[in-house]
C-alpha cells in the first residue's frame, strides 16, 4: 500500500528539517544496497567455489593422467635401456664374428692356395709320368694341362695325330669321379672334334683312391 499525499509531505519535510531522521532513512538505504551487494557476493562466491570444484576435479584428474604417463615413460625407458644393451651385445658378437669369419676366410684362402699347389704339382707329376709311360711303350706324346674354353679344361692332354690322351689328375678317385671325367671328355670330343684326333684314351691319375670297386666306364 503506498502512501499518501499527505503522508508524502511530511515525510518530505522531515527530510528537511530533521537531520537525525535524514541520517537514518540514508543509513537503512545503504544497509538496503549492502545486503543486495552482499547477496549479490554471495551469489558469486558460490559460483566461484563451483568452478573452481570443477577445476579441482580435472586437475586431479591431469594429476592421475600424469602419473600414468610417468609410469608409461618408465617402462618405455626400461624397455630402451634393454634393447640398447641388447644392440651392443649384438655388436660384439657381430664384430667377434666378423673376426672369426675374417680367420675362416684366410684359412679357406691358404686351403685353397695349398688345394691348388697340390693340383698343380699332382698335374705335373701326372703329364710326366703319363709321357714316359707311353714312351716305355714306342707313343712319343708330352701331356699337359689344356683348357679348351671357359668350361672345358683338362689336366692331363696330349695327341700325335693317331692317338689323343687326355684326363685329370686327382687326389682320389672313385667310380664316380672317373664317370665324369668320361662324361666331360664325351662332351668335349662332340664340341672340339679337332682336338681329339686319332683314338682317345681317357686317363685318371690320383694319389689315392676309395674302396669303391672299379667298374668299366660307360661307352
């Protein structure tokens, strides 16, 4: 209910000529503002402690996806510590067996130095023994290594116009071998008509052989 005019009026004039009345009407007016600014805080305040729950909530949540992490990371670093030490004993074990390889590389090298010494030396044992057989027996032929091509080589060879020896020489022998020797000199003969002249007897010099028993090579 609001007031009236003449209520108005003095409520006016006491404004003015009551300066206690005019203090407390502007202190309950500021009082009034104050509890409006104080819910107004309070309100705020609320809303404050809110977001920053909220806040809380996802900081400790960062906090756990942190810690996961940090454990990830310890593993992985486990992980790369294992695998580091497992590349270098790799790498010993690589650069030791570059090494031995290195050894069984200079020993096939001097085997097969000794290998071809020993076939040389077993060649010309053979061509000269070859040679002075036949000429114990009236075939005047020097027998020497031949190499027809790139695929066709001999160790023993030689050919007056009527007779073509021609053979290899060995350390062993055996049923086996002398079969491909045969074969080879079949091959040949086909291929080089012209260096094998005459009858060809085909010769197996070794300086031993296996137990297999000899059969007659096939014609």
């Amino acid at each position: 209910m609001g007031l009236s005019s003449e209520e108005k009026e003095r409520f006016l004039r006491a404004l003015e000529e009551d300066w206690e009345f005019r203090y407390a009407v502007m202190g309950l007016l500021g009082v009034q503002e104050l509890i409006k600014a104080v819910a107004a805080l309070t309100n705020e305040v609320a809303g404050l402690k809110e977001r920053v729950g909220k806040l809380e909530d996802r900081v400790d949540g960062l906090a756990k996806e942190v810690t996961a992490l940090r454990q990830d990371f310890n593993v992985l670093k486990q992980d790369v510590e294992y695998l580091k030490a497992k590349v270098d004993s790799l790498e010993k074990g690589q650069e030791g067996l570059r090494k031995d390889m290195g050894e069984v590389k200079e020993r096939l090298n001097k085997l097969d130095r000794t290998v071809e010494n020993l076939t040389l030396g077993l060649e010309a044992e053979a061509n000269s023994l070859v040679s002075n057989y036949l000429r114990r027996r009236g075939i005047n032929i020097d027998t020497d290594r031949v190499q027809l091509d790139y695929r066709y080589e001999f160790g023993i060879y030689g050919s007056n116009g009527q007779v073509t020896i021609v053979g290899e020489a060995k350390i062993r022998v055996s049923a086996a071998i002398i079969d491909r020797v045969v074969e080879r000199v079949k091959e040949a003969v086909k291929l080089f008509p012209d260096k094998f002249p005459g009858r060809v007897i085909i010769v197996a010099y070794c300086m031993r052989h296996c137990r297999t028993p000899w059969r007659k090579p096939k014609n």
